[in-house]
C-alpha cells in the first residue's frame, strides 16, 4: 500500500500539540505520539491541581491564623474566633485574616476586642 501525505489539518492539530510541549525534554518533545499523551496527561493535571491550589491555600491561612491567635493570646483557639467573628456577624474571609495575622498582629488584636466589647 502506497503511503498517502496527510493534509495540512493533521499539520496543524500536530503543530498546536506541539506548542503545548514547547518546555517538554526528550522524546516528550519530538515524537508525536508521545507528545499527545503527554500534553493530555499535563491537562488533567492542571485541571485536578486548580481545585488543589485552592484547598492548600486555604489549608495555609487556616495554619497561620491558628498560630497567630495561639501566639499573641487573641483566642485559645482559630475556631474560637471564627466562631465569634460569625457570631457578631464580622465578615472578614481567612485570606484577609491570614494577612493582617502575618503583617500587623495589633490589628488582629484590635479585632478580638471588637468581638469581645460586643458581647
């Protein structure tokens, strides 16, 4: 059977498969083949990790309002001040709270006493 040259339509699904492996190394970046499977692979990757990145960063504000409330004696504990801050209906998301725990510690403080003063 004679061999038939493919048009430019397999060409360019090759050529845009191909520029989503430009970083690849190896065989991963020459054989076509592999290259679909492994640009398949790195998709679903990206698409698990994107509700990953979300949960760990979440994760790590927990962790650091936690110490923080721990350290500088606002709360014995992360959920007790979650609990209170939705008690007195203080919305302030934990990416907000990990901030100022990080950056200015006093006005985690001045936070608490607002709970507190409240009650």
């Amino acid at each position: 059977m004679t061999r038939v040259p493919r048009g430019y339509i397999a060409r360019r699904r090759r050529t845009k498969m191909r520029s989503f492996a430009s970083n690849f190394r190896g065989a991963h970046l020459r054989l076509n083949r592999m290259i679909t499977q492994q640009v398949r692979r790195a998709f679903v990757s990206s698409h698990r990790d994107r509700g990953r990145q979300k949960r760990d960063f979440r994760r790590l504000w927990i962790t650091r309002i936690n110490a923080a409330t721990r350290i500088y004696k606002v709360f014995n504990s992360y959920s007790k001040l979650i609990h209170n801050l939705y008690k007195k209906e203080l919305i302030l998301n934990r990416k907000m709270l990990a901030q100022v725990a990080v950056s200015n510690p006093n006005n985690l403080y001045t936070i608490s006493n607002k709970i507190k003063i409240i009650n």
